[in-house]
C-alpha cells in the first residue's frame, strides 16, 4: 500500500508542482517539465508524504520503518523497496498527526519521527554518537548476484547507535510480469544505490537520524561483492542513466544531456550523493571479469592438484599464463608501508615495489614455473593471516588445550601459558576449538541471528534476521575448519561449521572440508545452471553435455559475447559496470575513505588475487584498504576473537571524525579455565608451517597453493562462470548453458582452438 500511495502522488503531482515556486529547483534544468518532473520525484520520495508506518520495537530500543518505495517507477515493487531501522535514544517519539510533537512512544503508527538532536549513544566499545553523526550501514543482499525482496531493516546494530539499511534488489533470475527479463547488471547494483539516495535525502529533510557522511556498506558473498562495488562505484555518472530511469531521486538529466545530482531544500540545491565513506565486505566475489583466470592461476600453482579433466587443466594452464599477462600489463607497484611487508627483502618497508608475475619453469618446479613479487605479495598475505590468527589465540575463551602426550592441560598448566607456547600447540595440532575461535561462531559477525554471525555482540531481538537476511543460498559448504589431516599432508577434511558438510583431504596437500553448494539457492531460487554435464557444472568429468563439440561451445562463446560488446540500451558492456577495478580511482569516483574486505583463507568461490587486486587499487587510489584472509575460514566467515563490524567502524570513525574518541580493541582476558575435550582434533600442520617465536610462522608459496587447492576445490576453472552459475548475469538451465561474456576465456580457446578442440569432451 506504501509504494502504491507513493505512486498515486507521482501522477497527481504533475497538477500540483504549478502550485510551487520552483525557481531555485529549475537552476540547471532546461525546461519547465523537466523541473516539474525534479520537484515530482523529491515530493513522492519524501517521507512526509509516504504514509509510512514505524513500529517500536522494545526490547531492542528500536523504531524501524515498513517497507516504502525507494523509487518512483519500479520494474518490480516488491524488489525496489526500502526500510530504516533507527535507535529509540535518537527518538522523542511518532508524530502522528503532523503538529511536529511526539503522539506516541510505542506500538506503531503513521507519521514522521521526532528526533532528538541532543541525544547520545555510546557503543559497546566506547565510541560516542548522535543523531546528526551516526554512521548508516546500508546492507547489500544479492546472494549469488540474485534479487532480494524487499524486506524490513534489522535492529542489530540499534545498540551501537548505528542507523540500519535494508532494501531490496532486482537480480540475475527478475522478470517482469509479462516474462520480459530485467536483472541484467546493473540493476541490483543501481537497486542498492537507489536505496542510498532515499536515505540519505530523508536525512537531510529531517525525517531521518543519522549523517549522510559516514554510509558503510556491508554484505557477504553476492552480497560482499556489491557492497564493494557500492563503495567503488561511487558517485560515478556510468550509473546515473539506470538511476534515472528508475525515478531515483537526486539524479536527472536536462535537455542538454547533462546530469544533475542535487535535491531542492527549503529552496535551496543541495548535492546528493549515492557514496560509501567505508566498506565491511565479506568474502567479495568480485571482479568477475578477472575470476576466472585468478583462480585457474591459483590451481595451477600447485603442480599435483588433480583436474576433473584433461581438458579443464589445459584450459586452466592457458588461463593462468593469461593472468601473468594481464597482471604485468597494469604495471601495478605498491608501497611496502602501505601493506606492512619487506617485499623485497633489504630490512626495511620504505620501498614502492613493481609487482610483476615471472615464468621459469626449471627453476621453480614446484610452483608449475611461476614466481615474482606479486606472488611474494600474495604469500607475505598469507603468512600474515595465519600469524594474525596465532595472535588471537590469546582471546580463545573455550577452547581446550594439550601437552605433547596428548593430555588435557590443568587449569594451571593453562594459565601459564604463553602465546608462543599457543603458537606452537596451534601448528601442532594440540587443541580443540571452542566457539570463540570458529568461523561460524556467533555473536561478532557481519550479522544475523543464528547463522552466519549474530550481529555486533549479541543476536538479533524479536527473532529478526541480520544483515543477511535468509539470503542463505550462496554460502556455501567450503570448508571452515581445520586443515584435512590427523597429521599433516593428504588427510581427511577438517572440522567446517556447524550444519555443513566436510569433503575429503586434498591430494598431496593440507586437505580441508570441502563441501559445495546445494543446487538450490536463496529462497528455493535455482542458482544458474546446476546440472552436472554443462559447461558451468563443478560436478562432471564430462566437459560438457551441451555441446556436441568444442567447434559448437566456442561458436556459442563468441556470439554471446559479442552480443554484450555491443552495449546494452545505453551503450554500455555490463561485464565492464560491474567490474570494480574499473571505478577505483578513476574519473568520476569519489572513492571511500575506508575500506575491508574479509575472506575466508580456504574459501572456495574465488581467488584470493581478486581482493588482493581491489587493495592495491583503493591503496593507489588513497583509500585505506585493508583485507583478511581469515585462517580457516570458509566462505562468509565471522568476525572471531573479538573482532567485529562495530569495533573495525568505530575504529574507523575514531580515526577519521575530528573530535570523535579513538578507539582500539579490548585487550584480551587470558584462559584461565581449560576447556572440556577429551582429546585433540587440531590439525599438525608443523610438517608444512615453520614456527620462530621472534618470526612468527612461514610457509613456502607451494605449501600456500596446495593449502588453497585443497581447501577451495569447490569450483572448477576453466569455464566462464565459477559455481555453476552463481554469479553469472543470466541464468542457464539442465539444457543450456548461462550467457557466456569471459573474453580472456574466449581468447585462450580462440588462440588454442586445435589443442583444446582434441581433449574437449
């Protein structure tokens, strides 16, 4: 009824706008109807005339807001909605009646909030907020690249003093009713930045707590890839065409074809921005357009992992001599301060250094002849994950632990442990996890109740869900355990998270769990083309069932993607929108001012090379950029050891908000009570893990790729989608294969036509 309403009063006002001196809103605008149509749009999407209605939710302290319109000419209402979560100390009560005074303080009602400007909130870790400086967390769904309905914001972070975004997003599988397909990239993309633009304009009428300043966005998996290409694509005119078309508010075009990103206030053009200040993204599966050759480089710098098929290892050989292409054509350097390591190894961090991806393979057989400093890079990440983990330990609060014999440690022996001493246990195996230390606990993560993360310190009230909202039907089986192994190389799958599948040990390295992803997604949504058999398929030992021949796929591969080179209805290649990299830094982005992106060290939906490129971008880009690699953790991990989304945004308010309180992590209470296993599940990972307790741990760059081709075996490269169709933009079926659009696929088959064509099939 909402969005209706809000309809309704876009057609009715194109009468009423001549009632309204709009000379300060035509400025820029060439004509009268073009103003018109401005001053239409910022009176539908003000909250004042939306009839909305807030329910006060007591045990969170919370008022959140039904689901409105964020747009007024959706494709599909029920995917292009919004709704706002705002802590009750910011709020005096609900006007219900338009007197501008507080009516009520409870239940729920239509009307406009009362805020109380004077109000603070101080978070569980100290930092100090109001209702004009509270950071907005924008939550970005879009499991798999899918839609997500529209649904209400959760009060996770109501106790944080955080405002909270929920909207909904057209996906790969939209259609509207008459079976014309609409999720095509960019639209779940534009979808989120739609939302931002409504929130954000809200707050600057007053209708709304929090700053405009300070948006973070957040997801994970889909969702962690959006979330980061929400903050990369900020502001940036690429978007402003599809925004426009859906009635956004901010953004319109004159007659002239010039953009106009500003809002009319009280009389006055006020700029209004779709930007992100800062990025919590989890486990990012972005860049596509890099995917693919990412991961076949990663695979094959293991020279004993085992391909399904003669055919996929040749593909993924050609693919990663492709990557070391296309990684030293960017002539990409990085600033040794910046990432914290001495890359180049003359005892200090003051250098810029070339990274590049070098070939000899006599000299450096075990890693199929690849090496360079951007492999050094990539491996100093690694190392720095594991010995960031072993720092942690000393926040384990239920874990037990083992002498060399095998026996549980008294309480005692315990406390005088130290954390050399649970380094050491750690790479030996000797220790059971508690919940503080798995990857799924609860209570820290990116949010939800249950399920992946709890919110910042505590579950959801009232049953709500988090920030990931259900949108389970991506988040897949990899492993979240230990490494595979009694002992070291070669042994069963570890311990993954509560309710998930492990797979067995890897081949001649650390295995890990690793489970794959049900052919149903989200909300019972099939997720691209599931099938083993097709092209896409992580399953079959057959290349494809599809085609008859490798001479049919290839003719399919270049019909497909010429038909995306040539532009969709703007002109535009959407595998080139949708790649981040193209947006850091460039023309036309106002970039954020932070940045995180957290994986999981044995995910398996993409290549750690992907979020380490997105670093060194926003770094080169004067972003501060910063990504885990969490040790074990599988595919949307949770914070653990303390670490959670509030603290790393209060860090980053402490740290960038002049006046703001600096905040740093709570020192950790030491074990004093063991926990109660009777023996050891650890993994012995010392036959593969050097430890020096000045040093800390290391490892070779071939014990990291047998590490990540064990424990990420999920997905198959080679093929133009990764997770049988997770994250392509169209979807495929039993019998036919996804939109194919990887043009460095397409090279490596155009240009080994003869070869590929013997072994395909």
């Amino acid at each position: 009824m909402k969005i209706q309403k809000a309809l309704f009063i876009i057609a009715t006002l194109g009468i009423i706008t001549i009632l309204f001196s709009c000379v300060s809103a035509e400025a820029g605008l060439a004509s009268s109807d073009q103003a018109s149509d401005k001053l239409a749009i910022e009176e539908a999407l003000n909250l004042a005339n939306m009839d909305a209605e807030w329910t006060y939710n007591e045990s969170a302290d919370a008022w959140t807001l039904s689901v409105v319109t964020a747009v007024t000419k959706p494709e599909l209402e029920d995917y292009q909605g919004v709704s706002v979560c705002v802590p009750g100390a910011y709020v005096k009560g609900l006007d219900t009646n338009g007197d501008g005074k507080a009516d009520t303080t409870s239940g729920s009602g239509k009307g406009l909030l009362v805020i109380d400007y004077d109000a603070k909130v101080t978070s569980t870790n100290g930092q100090l907020y109001t209702a004009a400086t509270a950071p907005v967390i924008v939550n970005t769904g879009a499991a798999g690249y899918g839609d997500q309905s529209n649904q209400k914001a959760s009060s996770n972070y109501a106790s944080q003093g955080y405002i909270n975004v929920a909207c909904g997003n057209r996906g790969k599988q939209s259609s509207l009713a008459d079976g014309t397909y609409t999720g095509d990239a960019p639209s779940c993309l534009v979808d989120q930045k739609n939302a931002v633009r409504f929130v954000k304009y809200n707050i600057l009428l007053g209708n709304l707590p929090g700053s405009v300043d300070y948006f973070v966005s957040t997801g994970g998996s889909g969702g962690g890839a959006h979330a980061t290409m929400l903050a990369a694509t900020s502001d940036n005119p690429d978007f402003y065409d599809y925004e426009i078309a859906a009635g956004a508010v901010g953004v319109y075009k004159d007659s002239e074809g010039n953009y106009i990103t500003s809002v009319t206030i009280d009389g006055e053009e006020i700029p209004l921005s779709d930007g992100m200040w800062g990025c919590m993204a989890y486990s990012a599966i972005t860049s596509l357009a890099e995917a693919d050759m990412a991961l076949a480089f990663e695979y094959y710098l293991n020279p004993d992992y085992s391909f399904n098929t003669d055919f996929q290892k040749k593909t993924a050989e050609y693919l990663a001599a492709e990557y070391m292409d296309y990684i030293n054509s960017k002539e990409l350097s990085v600033e040794e301060e910046a990432v914290g390591f001495d890359l180049n190894g003359d005892g200090d961090k003051k250098d810029t250094i070339a990274l590049t991806i070098e070939y000899d393979a006599d000299a450096y057989p075990e890693t199929n002849g690849y090496y360079g400093s951007y492999v050094d890079l990539y491996l100093s990440e690694f190392q720095q994950s594991l010995n960031d983990y072993l720092d942690r330990l000393a926040y384990t609060e239920d874990w037990t632990w083992f002498n060399s014999e095998g026996s549980a440690l008294s309480d005692q022996e315990l406390a005088s442990m130290t954390s050399e001493d649970k380094a050491l246990a750690f790479i030996e195996g000797r220790y059971t996890k508690g919940s503080t230390g798995s990857s799924d606990s609860k209570g820290a993560g990116p949010g939800g109740a249950g399920g992946f993360g709890g919110g910042p310190g505590a579950s959801a009230p009232d049953g709500e869900m988090g920030d990931f909202a259900g949108n389970m039907g991506d988040f897949d089986a990899t492993a979240g355990g230990s490494f595979g192994g009694d002992s070291s190389f070669g042994g069963p799958g570890g311990t993954p998270p509560d309710g998930m599948s492990g797979g067995p040990g890897g081949s001649g390295g650390f295995g890990g769990g690793s489970g794959r992803n049900s052919d149903s997604g989200q909300q019972g949504m099939k997720v691209g083309t599931p099938d083993a058999g097709t092209t896409q398929s992580a399953k079959s030992s057959t290349n494809s069932k599809n085609y008859s021949s490798f001479e049919e796929m290839l003719a399919t591969y270049q019909a497909d993607i010429a038909e995306i080179e040539a532009g969709d209805k703007y002109g535009n290649n959407i595998v080139e929108l949708y790649d981040p990299l193209n947006y850091i830094g460039a023309e036309g982005t106002n970039n954020p001012t932070w940045a995180r992106i957290l994986m999981g060290a044995s995910e398996g939906d993409i290549s750690m090379f992907n979020s380490l490129n997105i670093q060194l971008s926003w770094l080169a880009a004067g972003t501060e950029a910063d990504i885990e690699w969490q040790w074990n953790g599988g595919h949307v991990p949770s914070e653990i050891f303390g670490d959670s989304l509030a603290l790393y945004v209060d860090m980053m308010y402490g740290k960038y908000v002049e006046g703001a309180v600096s905040i740093s992590k709570e020192a950790a209470k030491a074990q004093t009570t063991n926990g109660s296993a009777s023996e050891a599940s650890g993994t012995d990972i010392s036959e593969w893990v050097s430890y020096d307790s000045s040093k800390g741990a290391s490892f070779s760059l071939a014990a990291a790729a047998a590490y990540r081709t064990a424990g990420a075996s999920k997905a198959i490269p080679g093929f133009d989608v990764m997770d049988y169709g997770q994250e392509d933009y169209v979807f495929g079926s039993s019998s036919a294969d996804a939109r194919h659009w990887n043009k460095y696929l397409l090279k490596v088959f155009q240009e080994n036509q003869e070869e590929l064509a013997d072994l395909f099939n």
